[in-house]
C-alpha cells in the first residue's frame, strides 16, 4: 500500500505551513457554500417539495410512505428527506435545516477529493483541485440548493473515495467495502447512485492491460464480499417499506411501491415524458456550467491523452468513470444539467497534477481574465440599463423582483471588474476567486432576504391570512408545496397531482358547507370563469403566477373550470 507523507512536511502553496492552507481554505469553503443560510425559506422547484415532505415526516412520524399534503410521495427515496428531519431534530428551524445536507455533502465532496489528490501526488495540487471544484459555477450553485442532486453527489464521491483507495492505493478492502455500500445509499437516495460501481469498468481494463500505478489485490470472495454491502442499504429501505405495504393492505402503498422501484427509475430512464433533450446536450452544460474549468480542458485534454498513452492508471479511472456517466445519461432522452453533476469531482481530480502548470500558463489565465470581465460587465450592463434606460426585456425580467436587486447586481459586478483590475493578468485565477467570494456572499447575504417573499411564496400566504382572518381556514386549490409550506394558521387542500377540474368540484364542495368560516385560496388559471373576479380579492403574485381569495358569493353556479391542468405538471424532477 502507498503511504501518503504527512501534511507537515507537504509543499506549501502560499504560506509557510500546509496546514494552515488546509484549514483556510476549510473556512473559505464553509464561507462559499454557507453563507446565508437561515435567511431564506425553501424555493421552487424542488426544494418546498421535500421540505414539506420532511415536515410532514417530523409531525405524523410517517417516515417510510412520504406524504405531499394527504397524497404519497412516489418520486424519490425518503432518505433526503430523512436528512432534513433530522436536521431539524437537531437545529430546531427549518430554515437551517433544509439547507444542511447539501452544504454538509458539498463540504464532504471538497476534503474527498483533496485528500485523495494528496494520496495520489502531492498537496499543493491537491488544494488546486479542491479550490477549482468549490470555484466551480455549477458546483458552487448546486451546492447551495436543497435538492437531491448535490446528496447524490456526496455519496457517489464517498464510494468512489473508497474505491479508488482500494484500486489505485490499496489493496484496502476495508475501503472497497465503504465503496459499495456508500454506492447503495446513493441508490436510496437517488436511484443512479449504482453509477459509482461503473469505476469497475476502466479498472478491469487497466489490470488487464497492465497499467502502472494500479493495485493488484487478489482473493475473489473479498471483491463478492464486498458488492455484496451495496445492498446492504438498499434492502435496510427496501425491506421495512415492502413489509409494511404488506402488512397493512393499504392500495395506495402498493401503488406506491410500484411506482417508486420501477416508474420512477426504469421508466423514467427509458421512456422519460419531460426534459427532452439531444444527444450531445452535456456537452453544452459541461462548457457553460462548469466554468470556469471547462476554460481548462483545452489545455487539460491532451495533457491527459499523454498521460493515458503512458498507461497511468490514476488518470484512466476517474476519466474513464466520467466518460461512462456522461455517456449513461445520454443515451436517455430525459436530460438535466444535475444529472452529471457527480462527474464534477472527478473531473477536478483528474486535473489535479496539471493544475500547477495549466494556471502558469499566459493563455489560461488569459481565459480566466476574460471570463471575470464578461461576466462581471455583463452585470454592470443590465444593472445600469435596468435602471436607466429600463428596455422592454427587462420589464419581463423583473417581473415580480424587488428592484433593489439591481443595485445588487450593480455592486456585484463592479466588485468582479475591480478584482480583475487588481490582480490583472498575472493572478488572473485569483481574481476569480475574489469575483466569486463577492458574488456568492452578496447573493447570500443580500439576494436571499430580497428574492425570498415572492420566490418562497411567504408573502403571498401572509397577505392571505390577513384577508380571511386568523380563524378562517384556507382550502388551498391548484395549489404549489410553497403554497402548503408557508401557508399560515388552518389550511386544508384537494390533492396536488388531482386534476384542477377536480380540485375545484371538490373545494367549492367544501366551501358551501360553512361558507362563513372558509375561503378558496386559487391559482388564477384554474378558476377559469367559474369564479367572479369583482366578489374574489386578488392576493398578490409569487413565483410569476396569480393567487386568489374567494368564498362561496363569489363562485358561479353549476360551473367547473375546463382547464385540465394539475399542479404537478410543470414540476422538474
């Protein structure tokens, strides 16, 4: 087994002591992807969903069958949701709660690949890969949502962690075996958490062509031993959920289970209703979200082909790895910019002993120069149009926004010009680290407290208690999970992926039998003209839709909306 020198005697990359880069670089991490959090509620698409979920889970403790309002859940796996109740077990406020998963997982993914660079070569190419990752847009951005993606993304970089020490600096079938069952808690976290066992694939290749720094370990019933704990997760889920739907006959847990193991994973895969995109759309998100690394691969390309015709195997198993996901999740039709987010880590990991060279390079640092400008003039451009010369365009862009979000914007990008100016050409990828240290802290700090009334539907609701009173009880039709979420004092809605024709039937129903004590809270559309507008109050806008009050005086008789919509139709998955 290779033995990596300990961090005190490491190269240092800027001060004296290695050490203390690491535990700077820790806090700058911390600092990047923390920032904020508390400050906003959950946003749409994803993130109400599952906090809603969670919070439903920690008030009926009903952890196996997850609910959205009174219907299941079926899309994804509790685990997630698991997390997040367990985040609040343990903080007491949702609004931290629902972000901690994510910024634990993006933290984790960061010290993964550092340390395993650091095995491989050396800690001064360690850190730039771990810095260029953080610095990365897309992982930066994902990694301060409250979506599933980023979950995934840590346990896939966890099992491929512990693969990788058993393959390229093992043999360590103690970190196999970490490999395949943090690869099986991928899968109850997402199904595609399977995907990490595709770095097999490059090392069956590799051990038979003989690469160099490859292990060799032997002894069959280890590797079966060890495949075998990847289902060791699966089936703690799996089997608890399978008895239970068993033993309570409920139909809606059979369909449940159904549709969780096979329309939301093989169906989904092969014959997906959404997200339809072309063949080659990962490579467009591979050159615009992953900027500023994707400046790099120019450069990084064939660096890595010599290495590969050297036959280095340290470079042909992350590479290879990443290559086959992306390759995966073209073969589908259904395309998301996540779904190849975990390839990320290893991507930074491969151009780990390139970066030191690549970041001395005039055409690079060129690159990233003028990345810094373009973006942060961009910003100065629509600010200063937006409040000026206000174009059409921008109108529709503002529509619902707080104007003072321009002067963010303004400030945001005179921040990124002046790190450019400062540091010019020469510490060029310094100052991009400065223009995203302002760009994520202002967004954090600032963005979240302005974005988040309209975006998290908080105000909305608010206003709706003001208008029926604290004791009224809101039926809630047509409604989103932010709408539940952040829905004040009693509330009661008609299903979520119920057609709005139905929902309607069912709410004005409802209405009629205490018409004193109840008012409709409604999405505009699925009122149709069953509703008359001058005897409704309009409540206000959020998330560019148009909610509305009503009570029984306002409803038009004999009438149901034609719109057969639901509110699960434009929800991404």
């Amino acid at each position: 087994m290779k033995v990596c020198p300990p961090l005190s005697r490491a190269r240092p990359l800027w001060l004296r002591d290695a050490r203390w880069e690491l535990l700077l670089f820790g806090l700058f991490a911390l600092l990047l992807l923390g920032i904020g959090i508390g400050l906003r509620d959950p946003w749409p698409s994803d993130e109400p969903r599952f906090a809603l979920v969670a919070r439903l889970m920690v008030e009926h403790g009903q952890w196996l069958f997850p609910h959205r309002g009174h219907e299941l859940y079926p899309d994804k796996p509790p685990v997630f949701m698991w997390l997040q109740a367990l985040a609040y077990r343990l903080t007491g406020h949702w609004r931290v709660a629902f972000m901690l998963p994510s910024l634990v997982a993006g933290l984790g993914a960061l010290a993964l690949v550092y340390d395993l660079a650091r095995r491989l070569w050396n800690h001064r190419s360690a850190l730039l890969a771990a810095a260029s990752l953080l610095l990365t847009i897309h992982f930066t951005y994902q990694m301060r949502d409250a979506q599933i993606d980023p979950l995934l993304l840590g346990w896939i970089t966890l099992a491929n962690y512990g693969l990788l020490r058993h393959l390229l600096l093992g043999p360590s079938w103690r970190w196999f075996a970490a490999g395949c069952f943090f690869a099986g808690v991928g899968v109850v976290t997402k199904g595609v958490g399977v995907l990490a066992l595709l770095m097999l694939i490059p090392y069956l290749v590799a051990r038979r062509g003989r690469w160099r720094m490859l292990a060799l370990p032997r002894g069959g019933w280890r590797w079966a031993g060890g495949l075998m704990l990847f289902f060791v997760p699966v089936l703690g889920w799996l089997v608890p959920m399978l008895l239970a739907a068993r033993a309570d006959g409920d139909p809606q847990h059979a369909a449940y289970v159904q549709n969780i193991l096979f329309g939301q994973t093989l169906h989904r895969y092969a014959a997906p209703t959404g997200h339809l995109q072309p063949p080659f759309y990962f490579l467009g998100i591979i050159a615009v979200d992953w900027l500023p690394l994707s400046l790099l691969l120019p450069w990084a390309i064939p660096a890595w082909w010599r290495r590969l015709k050297r036959r280095d195997a340290r470079f042909l198993l992350p590479l290879g790895w990443v290559v086959l996901v992306v390759l995966f999740f073209s073969f589908s039709a259904g395309k998301r910019d996540v779904y190849i987010l975990p390839a990320l880590p290893m991507t930074a990991l491969a151009l780990a002993p390139l970066l030191p060279g690549l970041l001395r390079r005039q055409g690079v640092r060129m690159a990233i120069l003028a990345l810094t400008v373009l973006l942060a003039g961009t910003m100065v451009v629509v600010a200063t149009l937006a409040m000026t010369a206000r174009p059409a365009w921008i109108g529709k862009l503002e529509q619902g926004l707080d104007p003072r979000l321009w002067w963010l914007l303004l400030g945001i990008g005179l921040a990124g010009l002046a790190s450019a100016a400062l540091t010019r050409l020469r510490h060029a990828p310094l100052g991009w680290l400065l223009f995203a240290s302002a760009l994520w802290s202002a967004y954090g700090l600032c963005g979240y407290p302005l974005l988040n009334g309209d975006r998290s539907a908080r105000d909305v609701m608010l206003r709706a208690r003001t208008i029926a009173g604290p004791d009224a009880t809101i039926g809630l039709l047509a409604w989103k999970e932010q709408n539940l979420l952040m829905a004040q004092g009693p509330v009661t809605e008609f299903g979520f992926v119920k057609p709005w024709p139905q929902q309607y039937a069912q709410a004005v129903g409802w209405l009629r039998q205490a018409p004193a004590r109840r008012w409709i809270f409604s999405l505009d559309e699925a009122m149709g003209h069953c509703v008359e507008r001058q005897r409704a109050i309009h409540v206000g806008q959020a998330n560019r839709r148009e909610w509305w009050l009503f009570r029984a005086d306002a409803v038009v008789p004999n009438c149901i909306p034609g719109q057969a919509g639901s509110a699960a139709d434009d929800h991404a998955d």
